[in-house]
C-alpha cells in the first residue's frame, strides 16, 4: 500500500476507525476500567490516548493547512499527563471524545487540497514527514489500539493491506537503529519477503503475515511465527 495515496489510506483510516468504536461500544462501562493488553494501561487508557492522538493529528492537519507551526505534543511527558488525566474522565466522557474528535479530523483533513497534502510537519518524535502522511499515522493506530483492548479483536482481523503496510513501516524503521538483528521475513501467506536488518542473515521467521507483524512491533513473544536457521531475534522497540 502507498502510504501516500489518500485514495487508499482515507477509507482505511474510516473502516479503523469504526472497528475501533465498534469495539468500545461493545464494552460495559466497568470492562473500560479493566486492563488492557498495553502494559500499566486500561482499556480507558487506550481510548484516552486514541482520542488525545486524533487531537494531536488535526494539530498536524491544520499545521499543513495554514502553514502555521502546531507540533502534536508540547513534549512526551505532556503527552504522558494527558493521557493519564483524560484516562480518569467519566466513563460517557470517553466514549464520546472517542467519535467526536474521530470526527474533528475528518474535517480537518478534508480541508487539505493538493498544495497543501504536501505541506511539511513532524511526527511526536521530531521527524519531518509532509501531511499525506497524516491518515497512515492514524490507521496504525486505530487498527492496533482496537486489538490493544483486549477485548476480542486480534492481529488476524486487520486488513491485509494494513498488515503489510505495518511490515513495511517496522521492517523499515527498525533496520535503521543500532543493533537491529538480521533475518528474512517469510510470511506463509504472502508471496512477499520483507528484510529486517543486513541482509545475508541464514535467520528466516515465517508464520501468518500478521503474526510475523505481531512479533516484529512487540505487540507477541513470538506466538504464532518459528525461526529456522537460528534462534528468533528479538527486535528493537518500534515505536
């Protein structure tokens, strides 16, 4: 999947964001306060922090639109007091700061035209990346916090596109830091390869394509993939 391309990311982007919601309505009232897959955080947590990152986005989407500066997060201990602060809010409080500021980018990047899509802004992390970008920087979200709730979505239930993408994205960013291990990745279900680290390694993982995902952003131990010619790597942190 080009992860540029508005045609392609836009409607995944609304298709996670429904599975998200959908997910979340599902849950009593209590469930939210029960933990979820994410160490120290609660199924609130999570849509606490889905909700402050859709904020967080359209900052970057008006950045792009008006050229004036608006960075996602002052700093990540902000980010972190934010999340906290809005994870104590009123269970109905959760719930419909989760649509509405779904909602809000919506509109904020539906007010980007062609000039504009390309406009320069920065991740939470500090990298320069344009604002077409914006929509693919949600899907992970949506998509992966909604299996983060440990509340009956798994990996397997991600579009296959989406799954891809993720390898992309991981085999890519890890490859870069320092001390990331070598291996092959063989997806039993994709006629793909995707390489993690130098090339040259006899290691091959092989699984399910979104078990392979699954281990490769640390959301698994491993469950689900098998390593021949070496014993499983373990990846650096993603993100």
């Amino acid at each position: 999947m080009d992860r540029r391309d508005t045609g392609l990311t836009l409607p995944l982007m609304g298709a996670g964001t429904e599975f998200l919601v959908r997910a979340v309505d599902a849950l009593p009232d209590d469930a939210l306060r029960e933990p979820s897959a994410l160490p120290d955080w609660s199924r609130a947590h999570v849509v606490a922090h889905v909700a402050r990152n859709a904020e967080a986005l359209t900052r970057l989407a008006t950045w792009a639109r008006t050229g004036v500066e608006t960075p996602m997060y002052p700093d990540r201990a902000a980010r972190a007091a934010e999340i906290e602060s809005s994870a104590q809010e009123p269970v109905e409080v959760l719930r419909r700061e989760l649509v509405s500021t779904a909602r809000d980018l919506d509109a904020a990047l539906a007010a980007l035209d062609d000039t504009t899509w390309q406009s320069t802004v920065r991740s939470a992390l500090g990298r320069p990346l344009p604002a077409v970008e914006v929509p693919w920087m949600r899907i992970r979200e949506v998509w992966l916090h909604t299996v983060d709730l440990a509340a009956g979505a798994e990996l397997g239930d991600l579009p296959p596109e989406v799954v891809d993408a993720l390898l992309d994205d991981a085999s890519a960013t890890l490859s870069a830091r320092d001390g990331c291990p070598s291996a092959l990745l063989v997806p039993v279900d994709r006629e793909r390869r995707w390489q993690l680290g130098e090339p040259g390694s006899p290691v091959a993982v092989s699984g399910p394509a979104a078990d392979v995902m699954g281990w490769l952003i640390g959301r698994t131990d491993g469950a689900g993939v098998t390593a021949t010619g070496g014993p499983l790597p373990t990846p650096p942190p993603w993100l």
